[in-house]
C-alpha cells in the first residue's frame, strides 16, 4: 500500500532537488525517496550499541574490502629494513 506524504519546500531547493533527480535519471519521487532511505541507512549503521547492527556493520565492511590485510609481522619487517637502509617511507 502507498502512501502520499506532501513535502513543503522553497522554490530555489526544490529546482535543485529537480535538477538533480534528472541528472541521475530519477523522478522526484524516486529521488526523494532514495535520499531519505540513504539518510535512514547512515543513522542506523552509526548505531553500533545492538549485535545486529554490529553484524550488519562488519558484513558491509566485508563486502567493501578487496584483498587480503598483509601481517602485521611483515609491516614491521618493512619498516626495520627501510629504518636500517635509510629510506623514508
């Protein structure tokens, strides 16, 4: 079921609003609607007070990180050799 919710803004905000709904394609329905799901999304992943959003939080960084983190053992032997031949990292 849709709801029909009416939003009150300025001339200037809404022409910008406009504006950048038809640079991404978007009606303004569509656009206004992505930006608040986007600002909902932020504040619920600054929560980190409850397991789940531990969870989602730690699932997102997952999926956002390519590759493997080098050991922390070889980041030392790294920096002991450039420290003993002179260089600067």
């Amino acid at each position: 079921m849709s709801v029909r919710v009416q939003v009150i803004l300025a001339e200037e905000e809404a022409a910008r609003f406009k504006s950048q709904a038809a640079k991404e394609k978007k009606s303004l329905s569509a656009w206004l609607r992505d930006a608040g799901k986007k600002v909902l999304s932020i504040s619920q992943q600054q929560s980190l007070k409850d397991p789940k959003s531990l969870q989602r939080f730690f699932k997102a960084c997952r999926e956002r990180e390519k590759g493997v983190e080098p050991d922390w053992d070889d980041h030392k032997k790294l920096l002991l050799e450039s420290y003993q031949a002179g260089k600067k990292l």
